[in-house]
C-alpha cells in the first residue's frame, strides 16, 4: 500500500495506461464537439474557398428539386427563305454556318406539385402564333402539367434565322407570308426539347453568381440614354450593363447539368448582308462551351452605317464578342457558391396593351395607344439601317410619305397621333384599313419622280399589302398589323425572379446551357437587347421592390427578352421624347413602359402573397386561320448540267493544304490503323460553312468551305456532301430523292 511506503510511485505500465486513457479522452472530446459543430450549422454544406462551388463531387449532396434539360434542332429551310429581324427583303437564306437549337429547361418542387419550363431557341423571337401551337400541343401530350402560366418561350434574337412564323401582318410581310416548314421546324423542335428534359428529370440543386463582363457591347443610343435624368444615370457607372448573373445547375450526386446566364449584348453581329443561317455570337459562344465539355463528341449531338462590332468582318465580330461571353461565363460556371432554394411559382396573364389604364401618381392617370410605328422606324440602326430619306430622331412626319401613307394605308385618326405624340406615325398598325392599293402605275410615277433609284421597295410594300387584302376574310382589310393581346409572365424559382417580356427592354441577353443524361453539354442564348438599359433597369428594380414590400426580400431578378409574342421595342418616356430607332418601334405610346412596370408589380405582389390564383386570365388572344399563304417561290424539278450527275464534284480539292490556309473544305478524316474514314467536323461546326446558289433551269451549286482552325491533327481528309433533288413524276407531282457528292482525298500538314 501507499500508505507504508515513504512515497506513492506508479509502475511503468500504470503510467503508460494513464496516459493512453488521457489520449483517449481528448480525442473524444475533439470530435464530439466537430459532431455538435456540425449539427449547429443546420445541415449546411462548408468549403475551404468561397469561389469553389460546394461538394459538387460528393455522392451525398441533398437536393432541392427536381431538374430536367434536353436539346433538340430547330433549324428549317436554310435556302430561299427570308431571315427573320431585319426586315430586309432581300435578305434570304442562301446556306448555313451553323445549326439552330431549341434548349429546354424544367425545374419541379420535389414533390412536383408545381413546375417551371423555360425555353431557349436560337430564332428572332417568339411569336404569337408559335407560342399558341407548342401550348396546344402540349397540352394534347401532357394535360394541365405544361400551361400558359409556367411555360415561358424566350427567343435568342439570332437575325440570322429563317422567318415565316407569324401571324400578323406586319411580320408577315417581310417575311413573305406564313411559310409552313419554318413554322412546323420551331414548333417541332420546341416540343421535342421539352420531351427531352420531362424524360430526364432528376434531383438536384440550383446555384447562381455573378461578374462582370468587358470589351462586348456598346450603347446603340447614347443620345437617347442621356435623356434620362441625371440623378438617375448617376446611380451607374456604365450606359451598358455589364454584369453576368449566372445559374447553375447538378445533379444530386454534383454532376453538371446546366447553365443559365443573363447578359446585356445584342445579339447581331452578323450584319444584314449575311445570307447564312447561324445562331450569330451568343451561338457561337455555346459552341466553344459545348465543345469544351462535350469532348469527341461532334457539336449537336447529345439529345436530339453598318455596325460591324470589334473584328475585322462579321464572322470575325461573331467569333470575338461569343469568345468573351464563354470566358467570364466559364469562370463564373467554376466558381458558383450561392445556392437557390425556396418553392417554385409562376404567373401569367393575357393583357389588351393598347388600352392600358397606367397610374402614374395618386392624381394622375394615363393610356397606352393602339399600336404605331414612327417615322424613325424606317431609318433602321447602325446594325441594319434603313432605305430611302429617314433618318432616326424625326419627331415630324414628312409630306410626301404622310400621302403615300394616307392612300395606301389610311390616315391615323386624331386620337393616336395625340396619343403617340411626339411620334410622328409612319404606320397606324392598329388602325390599317386597306381595299386596294394605289394603281401600280399611278405609284410608280410617284416614288419614280423623288427616289428614281428606289422605286421597287415601295412596290414591292403596295404588292405585300394587296395580297394581305386579297387572302383575308373580309377582303377589305387584312388581319391585324400588329397584336393587341400580350403575354406577361413571371416565372419564381426560389430566390430568383425570371420576368419574361415579350419585346426588347435592352436589358439583357440570356444564354443558357444543359447537359443531358448522356452526359453531353448543350448551351444556348437569347436576349432582351443592349441598345440601351434603363428600361430594363426600372422593371427589373420595380419588381424586386414589390417582392421586397411583401415579405420576399433579396429576390434576383432577372429579365428575359422576346418571351411569348413579339411587340418591338420598349423605352423609358424620357428616351421615347427624342423618337430615335427603338422609341419609334414602341408600338404601344410613351407610356408603355410605365404599364408593364405597372403589370409586372401585379404579378410580383400576387407570387409573393400567394394569390396567383385570383390573377384575371385576361382576354386570349386570337389564332388566324391564314393557311398556308405565302410569296416563297415553289419548289421546282432540280436539274444536273449537261454530263452530270447529282453528287458531281465540280471544282475538284488539291492534294495537299497547310492547317493555316482558310480556303477548305470537309467533314472526314481517315484513320489507317481501321482502315475507316470518320466524321471530324458537320454542318453544326463554326469552321464549316455551306453556300447555296440558284442558278438557271434548276440547276443549283452547294459550296463547302472548312476554315481550317489552328492545331488540326495532320492527315487525309475529305469532303462528302449528301442533299436532295426534285424530280417531277408522269402525274405533275414531284418526289425528293437523296444523294452524295464525294471529293477525292486530301492532305494536311503542319508547317
């Protein structure tokens, strides 16, 4: 015992025990309190470094909802078929640089008692009449699941895209009437991507971020931008606005899904002198994405004055402002840390815009008009000017154009011109009345006398607007130029606010991407337009402010452009004062800001409080039965020249390129371990372009260029082309027949 020695001592082994006892202990304590330190933080995932988004490669990630993406082609006729957003009648399809894509993207509670679908498709804009038939079809696929309210249709802007797919007669003009394969190609494609993404969902997360974007745009308008007032443009740093918000989205085991960005460019930097149909800069911007996470895949597959911007031609503009998107929107893809959470709810209404009752303050009230276009419209911009003598800021009419006007089109009534003031009005959209046109003779000596030069523009107007007379219903006067009924949209996801509008409040551009079950990346883009911002500065704060007022602060709101139905432009009233391009394409008055900032607040209060049901559907809007009316040419018998046959090579490849020459063309390399050729670059490939000539009795030309990239592996290559031709039967009725055209093979080598 201790007590009969002279001192307590341990032995060696109680010592060791002691010691490994207190070891012990400590660690215990050390992780019980990593244990509760955790607990604490309510389930919420940590990181080391603030720009890594969160445990994207765990295999345990919670999710918040139930995710699906799919892509599918959209592209219609490339030949013979005007171009949608110029309006320039001679700009018609003659090939095609690069595909068009529609990208679908369905975002569901996990319980899916509510969904949200948003579309992207690389075409000018959504019409009305698009937008009524894939609603229609949805639901004759899906029930209620897909309706009015939660799906949104957003277009990416390309100019570059084949028209034909409205309804009123204004587009349907310059777009030579309602051409049945372009309309049944966007429609088709639209479905089919929607199909797509309800096939693949899955669980997962959401995560957003945001940076800021240089050297891509410029302001359109300055002169009007400055109209604003001072203490307003004070409050940025820029006329543009260059910030990117981007939303990304994974899977529940972290795996990329896809992206949705937000940015303020227009989207044109092909001019209209371009014949090739493409998907112009925020295109090629998803194709560099693509092809980073799409490796060895080709692009397109997984799921099925003249602005000439900062390169030394188009393509060159194209290629630089896309690269610069792709760029910061990499970064920001890598880097997204703040999660989106909450529930998911959308509202919608149908809105009679010219007949808007907007209050400005508590003693003033004021009216949206019956739709009209200004003399500055026909001026066009420094991206697609205009012919004959306006010129943009006109807030006069001019006497010789008011009387042709008059005479073909009918004079405005007193009540729109002073609703529009100071617009002076060109075209009285929403009142046209035409029985005939002027005597062809009778006009041609009228513009032959001022603008000899010109004259088959203004014909070719008189012979648009007959035939709109001729083919309606009432003989007397066409279908309506330009809608009455508009769509207003809001789509929530949690945190974030997509205000879909349905025109161009130069606000942003959108551009997305997905990736399929398949694990292939697939991006898109649409826009709102950059010309100017403060339009979409004022919704875009109005509608963050009505959230905030009802209990939903911090909401990101974002604007997504030429959503639903086309209706131009949209200025403030300050900038719709001085009449430049974009306020005399406000169709809708000087107020017409004022009454969708006004309509989308009432859609924000009614997410927020939770009483989207008691929103007034609103009038619908009608469906015009145009048929199949047009001014495309028919399709004639195709014919070979003498000693020909379809497939011929007519201008044979050399035997031997350098990777830098930029006057080549093809689609395969052979490989001699297999002894096989295979598919390097196709008609998606912004390196591959397609030309399409007519020629006489016809007889037509396919030229193929590759524009050979840097760093092109060495080998034998060759060009194959495979198309169709008509051949007219005994019976008068014709039938396509498919064939190929090969080149011999060809070498390239390094320098």
């Amino acid at each position: 015992m201790c007590g009969k020695r002279s001192k307590c001592s341990f032995s060696r082994l109680e010592v060791i025990l002691i010691v490994c006892l207190l070891l012990m202990i400590t660690v215990t304590v050390v992780l019980l309190v990593l244990h509760f330190l955790a607990k604490e933080s309510n389930g919420k995932l940590s990181y080391s470094s603030p720009t890594i988004a969160p445990c994207l490669n765990s295999s345990k990630v919670t999710a918040n909802y139930l995710l699906g993406v799919g892509r599918a082609d959209c592209t219609g006729p490339v030949a013979e078929i005007p171009l949608m957003g110029y309006a320039n009648p001679d700009q018609v399809g003659g090939g095609l640089l690069t595909r068009l894509y529609s990208r679908a993207f369905i975002v569901a509670e996990l319980d899916d008692s509510r969904r949200v679908v948003f579309v992207s498709a690389d075409i000018g804009m959504v019409s009305q009449r698009l937008r009524l038939e894939v609603l229609k079809k949805l639901k004759s696929k899906y029930g209620e699941l897909y309706r009015q309210d939660n799906v949104i249709l957003s277009g990416t802007h390309t100019h570059s895209g084949p028209g034909g797919y409205f309804q009123y007669t204004l587009f349907w003009i310059t777009s030579k009437g309602l051409i049945r394969p372009s309309l049944n190609a966007i429609v088709n494609g639209i479905i089919k991507s929607i199909d797509i993404a309800h096939q693949n969902m899955k669980k997962g997360r959401l995560f957003i971020n945001r940076g800021t974007v240089e050297n891509s745009q410029i302001n359109r308008s300055p002169f009007s931008y400055l109209e604003n007032p001072a203490s307003e443009r004070s409050r940025y740093s820029s006329n543009m606005d260059k910030e990117m918000v981007m939303l990304k989205m994974v899977d529940g085991n972290g795996q990329d899904l896809g992206l949705i960005s937000w940015f303020a460019v227009h989207p044109v930097s092909m001019n209209n002198t371009n014949h090739l149909v493409n998907s112009d800069n925020m295109g090629y911007a998803s194709y560099l994405f693509e092809q980073e996470k799409n490796k060895g895949m080709l692009p397109g597959e997984a799921t099925m004055c003249m602005a000439m911007g900062p390169g030394d031609d188009m393509f060159d503009s194209t290629r630089i402002i896309g690269q610069n998107i792709y760029l910061k929107a990499r970064e920001l893809y890598e880097k997204a840390s703040q999660e989106v959470t909450g529930p998911l709810s959308s509202a919608h209404q149908w809105v009679n815009m010219s007949d808007v009752s907007v209050e400005l303050n508590a003693t003033h009230t004021v009216k949206t008009c019956k739709p009209a276009l200004g003399h500055s419209f026909a001026a066009g911009t420094i991206d697609g000017v205009g012919t004959f003598n306006f010129t943009q800021g006109s807030v006069e009419g001019d006497p010789f154009w008011d009387e042709i006007r008059d005479q073909l089109l009918g004079e405005p009534s007193n009540e729109t011109k002073a609703c529009h003031k100071p617009k002076p009005i060109l075209f009285s959209t929403g009142e046209v009345r035409i029985h005939w046109c002027v005597p062809w003779e009778v006009q041609r000596l009228l513009i032959w006398a001022r603008f000899w030069k010109e004259n088959t523009s203004a014909i070719f107007f008189c012979y648009y607007t007959t035939i709109s007379a001729f083919f309606s219903p009432e003989m007397t006067q066409p279908h309506p130029w330009h809608p009455d009924i508009v769509d207003v949209q809001i789509a929530a996801i949690g945190s974030l606010a997509i205000v879909a509008v349905p025109g161009e409040f130069t606000y942003v551009f959108l551009w997305s991407c997905s990736l399929c079950s398949q694990q292939h990346f697939i991006q898109t883009t649409c826009d709102t337009s950059a010309c100017r911002t403060m339009s979409g500065r004022r919704l875009r704060e109005a509608v963050k402010s009505e959230f905030e007022s009802h209990g939903t602060p911090r909401m990101d709101v974002v604007i997504a452009g030429l959503c639903n139905v086309y209706t131009h432009y949209i200025t403030t009233y300050e900038e719709y004062q001085v009449q430049r391009y974009e306020a005399a394409s406000t169709i809708y008055g000087p107020h017409t800001l004022s009454a969708y900032i006004q309509l989308y607040r009432g859609l924000a209060r009614a997410i927020a409080m939770n009483t989207v049901q008691d929103l007034p559907r609103g009038p619908e809007p009608p469906v015009f039965n145009i048929g199949n009316v047009t001014l495309v040419p028919p399709l004639t018998a195709d014919r070979t020249p003498a000693n020909k046959t379809f497939g011929d090579v007519l201008q044979e490849v050399r035997q031997q390129y350098q990777a830098t020459e930029h006057n080549f063309l093809t689609v395969e390399r052979y490989t001699s371990t297999s002894d096989s050729w295979h598919v390097v670059q196709n008609d998606a490939s912004w390196d591959t372009r397609v030309y399409w000539t007519k020629g006489l009795l016809g007889r037509s030309n396919m030229t193929i260029e590759w524009h050979i990239p840097c760093g092109t592996e060495p080998g034998i290559y060759r060009i194959r082309y495979f198309g169709h031709y008509r051949k007219k039967l005994s019976n008068n009725h014709a039938v396509s027949i498919p064939f190929e055209g090969t080149s011999s093979a060809f070498e390239i080598t390094t320098l």
